[in-house]
C-alpha cells in the first residue's frame, strides 16, 4: 500500500480492491443506540459508520497512524509519500521553555502546559484530552502565538467566543487582543483582516468554501462536539489548514466518535489529570453529595407503566421534588449553579420559586438558549464577585467551558447518562478563586423502583456512579422519602 497527502483533510491509500475492502472493514463501526433513530427504523441505514471511502480510496488525515497498524497486523509493506508531514518536526523542551520566556507573558505556563505546546508543535495535528481548569485556553494561546498565521478558532458557545478573547487579554502584555482578534457570533460581520478568528461553529458552518482556504491553524475547543454534521463540514472545508488542534476534557466511550476525532485533528495527548490536579492544588478540593429521592408506593406503581419520556414528565413537574430543590439551593453557602435541561418545563418553574423564596439582597440569574452572548457574560462577570449568588442554567449554555473560579455548588436538577456532560458540569466547580478552595456537586437521583423494576433515571445515576469512580472523586449518599 501506498499513502500519499489528497489535502489536509484526507489522504489517499493506493491499493487494490480486495486490500480497500478489509481497510473498509477495518474502519466500519456500529454506532451506539443507532436501533433507535428513526432512518435505522425505517431501513434507510444500518446502524454502522464507515470512515474509509472505497470509491476514492481516502481516509480522514488524523488516521493515519491506524493505516500503520493496519498495515502491520496484515503483513502489508506500507510505502509512505513524502507529502505526509505527520510528527515530523523537532521541538524540545528546551525551544519550548525559551520561546515561552520571550512572549511576556503575565502567567508562567505549568510543565504539562508546555508539554503539551511542544506535542502539537512537534506532531502537526493532535487532539488534546485536558481536563477542565487545567488551562486549555492557555495552551491554545501559546500555539497561536507560535505559529503566528491566519488562524481560526471555533468555539460550541457564544458565551465562549467572548470568554476565549477575554482569557487571551489576560494572557499577555504586549500582544493586542483587539487588534489580533476579530470575533464572528449570529449577525456579526464574517469578514476581518485580523489575523485571529474566533467563531462558533453555527455561525460559520454554511459558508463556502472559499471563505475557509486562508487559514493555516485551526483550534476546535471543546472538540468532543464535533462528531456533529455541521461542525464536521467546517473540518472538511479547512483543505489548506495544515496545523489543526482539538481541545477537550471529555471523550464519551464510543471507538467512533473517538476515531472521527482523531481523524479530524490527530492522536491523543493526555495532557494531565483532574485527580492530578487537585492533588497538586491547582483544582479546589471537590466532593459530591449524592441525595436519592424515595417516592410512595403508589407513585412507585404508577412509573412502572411509565416510558422515559413519561418519568422525566413526571419528576420535572413533581411539587415536592421541586421544592426541594429550592430548599436546597437557598440553604446553600456560597455561589450556587443549578442546572436543568427543560427551559419552560422546568427551568422556569425552579426560577420562579427560588425567586419567590429569596430575599431581595441576593441575586438570582436565569440563562438558557435566549439569554445573549454579551448577557451570560456579565453574569459570569458579576458572580465572581459576589459569594452568595444562585444562577439557573441550562445545561447547553453553562454546563461546558464557562469559567467561574468563584462557584461553590453545583445542583444536577435533571438527570443525564451523558459522561461528557456530567464531566464538562462538574468542571464548573473545580477552578479555584480567592474566596474559594472547595466545591461541593450535588447530584440528585430518583428512586421509583418496584419490585424487581428499576426506573430509567435510577439507572442512569447508576452510571453517573461509575464515572465517579472511574475519575477517583469522592461521593457520599443519601437516601430522602417524600
């Protein structure tokens, strides 16, 4: 087999019809829960993902490093095009320390900061799994400033195009943010001569291609989104990009999508560890109090015959239940996140009754999808300054990158399986501030069980325990019958 450079997106395997048909099989994989989706339903498609295209004999660029093992495990000679760049510079420690030093920086980056700075530089491409709070947008500003070239970087958030420019105003003394960076969010000018573009996805994925062939670097911060359709076209438009780099403290557990990543921006680096970090006291010391909710007999009846969609209907307009997730946020010391997943169903409903509980000194703020870009982050901006403060947010808008160094409680209002989502929540509490060195998340399960039935969102919070455990936090649980 030969492998040669199509563009920056794909390479291309030369080889014959019965190598392309196991290279095909070596790249088909089943997506988890496909039976469900209404085109497997309905026999349009099979459930399965193929990253390989037999037609054109190409294969996503970041996979390369598979087409060796693949190679390997069949006894296949593997001819490598001198087009293929791949991990062929050679920074060191040492480059990478000296260039730091001459970029004035008001922050003196960590080691595994570096190190990760000298994996990208060194391998072209990569994909970064570094956990909340351990300085992602530092990292991605180090490589910007390195690579000093027309750059793009696409952010899931409107909240997050902001907090990016902010953080790199933060960052240095004598490199002007606003003369760098343009930012692009709904209705805001495309264009710029700015050497930086800072854009979320939505507001760019429908452009052509034209518009994309400028750019030399590229950063997909909170890259675990970008499994989405939408965001893979803006990859798939970046043909003359060569340094691409995905930002991440969360991968779900599915070979594709972990496989679509690396395809898109490169192999994983482990930059560092949440335990790591708290350990080290860059992380507040975090604790979860897990409160499972018991339920009466004849409720308990009543939700066996209940479908999933049936049970989260039930609980989001419990009165009890949302009372006393009232109670709880009101009790707490501190700044309180409170996070729900139905705006109208049930976001509403917790504003409204935390409002009617809290006296007129404390503030309560309410985010969901409506709330401005510019709005999220003044309330970002004023609840670091205050030490009692309570916002209620959908889990879309705060549960990944917002940056609150002074919030001490997290509540999980609506249950969720998704690792990625539970994981990206919990960092909100993990950043230290000066009036803060722990956090505490709590989680609230509920226990419909009957018999031998247990409830959906039971077994959902069962899992949300296996992440627990697999991260090493420490959890204490709590039983409450209504």
């Amino acid at each position: 087999m030969k492998v040669s450079k199509v563009n920056d997106v794909h390479i291309f395997i030369d080889c014959d019809a019965s190598q392309a048909a196991e290279l095909n099989d070596y790249f088909t994989f089943e997506i988890p829960n496909a039976k469900f989706t209404p085109s497997y339903r309905s026999g349009f498609w099979d459930g399965k993902i193929r990253l390989f295209d037999v037609r054109k004999r190409q294969l996503y660029y970041g996979l390369y490093e598979y087409v060796k093992k693949f190679c390997e495990a069949g006894d296949y000679k593997l001819q490598i095009d001198e087009s293929i760049t791949l991990g062929d510079n050679n920074f060191s420690d040492i480059d990478c320390t000296r260039f730091s030093e001459r970029l004035n920086l008001n922050l003196t980056p960590r080691d595994y900061q570096l190190q990760a700075v000298r994996q990208c530089i060194n391998m072209d491409r990569c994909l970064l799994l570094s956990p909340t709070a351990s300085g992602k947008s530092f990292i991605i500003y180090l490589l910007l400033r390195y690579f000093n070239t027309r750059s793009l970087i696409v952010v899931p958030t409107v909240s997050l195009t902001q907090q990016m420019y902010t953080d790199f105003q933060e960052y240095s003394n004598d490199w002007n943010v606003s003369e760098h960076c343009h930012i692009i969010t709904a209705g805001a000018e495309k264009e710029s001569n700015k050497q930086v573009v800072i854009s979320t996805w939505q507001s760019i994925y429908a452009l052509p291609k034209n518009y994309f062939n400028e750019f030399r670097f590229m950063v997909g911060d909170e890259a675990h989104l970008f499994k989405a359709k939408s965001l893979t076209s803006v990859m798939n438009k970046l043909t003359s990009c060569r340094w691409k780099f995905g930002t991440t403290g969360t991968l779900d557990d599915s070979k594709t999508h972990k496989l679509i990543l690396e395809g898109l921006f490169g192999p994983i680096h482990q930059v560092t560890q949440t335990k790591d970090l708290i350990d080290a006291g860059y992380l507040a010391q975090f604790s979860i109090q897990c409160i499972v909710l018991r339920y009466s007999e004849a409720e308990k009846l009543e939700a066996k015959k209940f479908s999933y969609q049936d049970e989260i209907a039930f609980l989001i307009n419990h009165t009890k239940r949302n009372n006393f997730i009232r109670n709880l946020a009101c009790d707490q010391k501190g700044n309180t996140l409170l996070l729900y997943q139905f705006v109208e169903k049930h976001g509403e409903i917790l504003y409204n009754i935390i409002l009617e509980k809290v006296n007129n000194n404390r503030k309560v703020f309410f985010v969901h999808g409506g709330v401005s870009g510019p709005d999220r982050e003044e309330i970002r901006r004023i609840t670091e300054s205050e030490d009692d403060a309570i916002i209620i947010a959908s889990f879309g808008t705060f549960s990944t990158g917002i940056n609150i160094r002074n919030l001490h409680n997290i509540i999980f209002a609506s249950p969720s399986k998704s690792k990625i989502r539970n994981l990206q929540s919990i960092g909100r509490g993990l950043r230290k501030g000066s009036k803060k060195e722990e956090a505490t998340l709590y989680d609230i399960a509920d226990d419909l069980c009957y018999k031998s039935y247990i409830n959906y969102t039971l077994k959902h919070f069962k899992e949300r325990i296996s992440q627990y455990n697999e991260q090493q936090f420490k959890y204490r649980m709590f039983h409450i019958g209504f």
